[in-house]
C-alpha cells in the first residue's frame, strides 16, 4: 500500500523542481487534485448525473514572470520536458503536448479579455497520468488557478470549469465530458459531488463516515483504444438520441427506451441502455449512501461495472479480473461493491470498502494477482477540497 502522501511534500518538490528549472523562487502556487467517479460513468456527455469526488493526489502549478516578454517557458517534472509557448493573441495550439493544457487555459483567459504576462511555470504532480484519475483537468484546473493569483482575479467557478473544459477540447483535441473539471474546481472535503450535466447544478453528498472507505486500484493498464472508442461512443449516443427524436439521452426513461427499440440499432441501444440505466443508478446510490445501506450502494457499482462491460464495452479483461475479485472477497471480507472507473480500457478500479478491512482486503487481492501485476497500486482516500492557491512565504 502506498505510504500517504503529503501535500506539503510535494509542495517542497514542486518548489525545488521549479528553482532548479527556472534558476528563481516561484512567486505564485496553486494546487488542483484529481479524482475518481463513484458513479455515473460516461454520461456526463449525455447530460446526465455523476457522482465523483477529488482525491488526495494533486497537480501543482508554480509560476514567476518570465526573463523575456514574449515567451512563457513550462516545465514539467513528470514529463521531463521544457516547453515554450509564444506569447501571441490569440494562441495557436501546439503539435500534440501536454504543455497544451497550459496553453488552453491561457488562451482562455485571454479570450476573456486578460492581458497576459509571460510567464515561468514548473508542473509537478503525484496523480498518476493515464489511469483515469483525470490528471489532464487538474494541471487544466491548476492553470486556471494560477492564472486567476496571478491576474489578482477570481472567475466565476462554473466559469473556471468551462474555460477549462474547452482548453482540453480546443488546444488537446480530446472531446471530454464536464465531470473531471467540475469536480476539480467544486470539490469539497468529505463531500461527494452529485453534478446534473444537464444544467450544471451541483450537490454536495456528504461522505464523512469512519466505517467505509473508498479504494482505488490502479491497474497500471493503459490500452490504446480508450481515445478512439471515447469519441465513438459519443458518435453512438449522439446517433440513438437522434434516433429517439431528444436532444440528449438524459430525456429517456427506461419504459420509453423499451417501447422505442426498433427504432435502434441493436448497439445502439445497448449504449443508450448504459447511459440512462446508469443515470437512474446514481440517483440510487446517492438514495442508497443516504439511508446507510452499504449493500445496497455496493450491489449499484456491481451492476455499473457489468453495464460498462457488456453493454457500454468499454472494460478489459484486467479490470473485470479485479471486480471478480472483489466480489469474492464479498461483504464478509470487507468489500460492499466495486467497479471500474473513468473512461475505462484500463486505469483504475473504485470499490467501497469497510475501512477496518482495508489492509485485509488489500492482502488478499494482491495475493490472489500473485506476481501476475508486480505493478498494481493500491490507495484509499477520503474527498479532499478542490483547487486553491497555496499561499507563499
Ligand atoms: C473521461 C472524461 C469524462 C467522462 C469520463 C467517463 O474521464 O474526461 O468527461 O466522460 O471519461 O465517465
């Protein structure tokens, strides 16, 4: 099990990782964590309901203002790469990096009206990338947060989520939902975050209680797949939503699905059968955690992770191997539910786990994996606050 990680530590890292770099102090910080979905998986898109939560895995952004006036210099710890952004208006994006994120959210700002300062920024991060705990909209989110200490100025939240959200969209070409931002900006500490896609309406669901914990396993898996099969099946529900003649799938009972099903393709329907089925489940698990039944939330994630992997398919083998697992290990072991999280072909699990069992549970899924994933990690963590500016002295 990983030893829990600081923030404070990886403040200090960031620190010496931006002097060594950038040969200067940093003048401003700001932090944004990462997070994982309970529930409510690939509907965000749909405008449907998600039930995520930030975790204690941050992405931290450093900045001073830059030697020159026309070029920004990022550099990124993770990465091991140093990047320059010129300072035009507007931006244009880059070839394929990670530095885009930063770029994006810049331009963002300047599309807002900012004169931006060229700038010297060190990223440095303990979210892993590439496992679905949305390592992408924290350093977006982080930006963001940098840029508002910087700029003396405070968006609008919703706002801050947004220009984000077409950050990734406008300068990474990824087509992401809105869930990974939202929750990075809104999240709150012991708190769930129940977000309608629909109208942007936000929930906090408290989770402060000591006998349950959540557990994330990352399985260190990462199929090529995940960019292309995401867009696709955005393409599926666009096309089973114009079909059923709405706007999104959000708008579509169960019963009304059933009645209208020759109107589908056959996957078609599948895929419209995840989302709002999923829609409905969030509802009940946010119902289920409220009336103290652990089973009854638990049996919710079983039932999300089979429609993610029948219907939706977007699991893979390495992910249904740790579900089966959990399920053996059962309710006596510890273990009320668990599921695969995120955009899915690898990445992690989430599972709802009694927290006195942890270290068993953590015991006995490792030792039934054998040598098979030396790299599996394992870590448990409570709903942390979103993003903030980390004050310097
Ligand atoms: C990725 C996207 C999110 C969401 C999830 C699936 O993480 O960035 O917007 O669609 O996949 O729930």
């Amino acid at each position: 099990m990983n030893s829990k990680p600081t923030f404070e530590k990886l403040v200090d890292e960031t620190r010496h990782f931006f002097v060594e770099t950038h040969g200067c102090e940093p003048s401003w910080m700001a932090a944004a964590p990462g997070r994982v979905n309970m529930i409510g998986e690939h509907v965000d898109y749909n405008s449907g309901l998600v039930l995520p939560m930030a975790i204690n895995r941050f992405m931290i952004v450093a900045a001073a203002r830059a030697v020159k006036d026309e070029i920004t210099i990022v550099a990124s710890s993770q990465q091991s790469e140093t990047v320059s952004i010129p300072m035009s208006n507007p931006m244009e994006s880059n070839k394929p990096s990670w530095a885009n994120y930063v770029q994006g959210v810049m331009a963002g700002f300047q599309e807002l009206g900012f004169d931006l300062p060229a700038l010297r920024i060190g990223v440095h991060s303990n979210v892993p990338t590439g496992a679905g705990l949305s390592s992408s909209a924290a350093l977006e989110v982080a930006t963001a947060t940098a840029l508002e200490a910087i700029l003396e100025t405070s968006l609008d939240k919703k706002q801050k989520a947004l220009l984000c959200q077409r950050a990734e969209h406008q300068f990474a070409g990824v087509p992401c939902g809105i869930m990974d931002q939202f929750i990075s900006v809104f999240g709150q500490a012991d708190n769930f975050l129940l977000l309608d896609c629909c109208d942007y309406s936000i929930k906090q669901v408290p989770f402060a209680n000591e006998e349950l914990a959540v557990l994330i396993i990352d399985s260190k898996v990462k199929h090529e797949l995940a960019s292309s099969e995401y867009a696709l099946r955005q393409k599926q529900c666009k096309a089973a939503a114009n079909a059923l003649r709405v706007a999104s799938l959000r708008e579509v009972s169960p019963q009304r699905l059933k009645s209208k099903r020759n109107r589908l393709e056959p996957i078609e329907y599948r895929r419209a059968k995840h989302v709002i089925t999923e829609i409905e489940r969030t509802t009940r698990f946010v119902e289920a955690l409220a009336a103290k039944d652990w089973t009854g939330a638990g049996e919710l994630l079983y039932e999300s992770h089979r429609s993610l992997r029948d219907d939706y398919e977007v699991s893979c083998t390495e992910l249904d191997e740790l579900v089966v697992l959990a399920q053996e290990t059962g309710v006596e072991g510890g273990i009320y539910g668990s599921r695969l999280t995120g955009g899915g072909f690898g990445g992690c699990t989430v599972s709802l786990v009694e927290q006195d069992a942890i270290a068993s549970v953590v015991e006995r899924i490792a030792s039934s994996l054998g040598r098979k994933w030396r790299q599996l990690e394992f870590f448990v963590t409570r709903p942390v606050q979103g993003a903030r500016e980390i004050a310097m002295n």
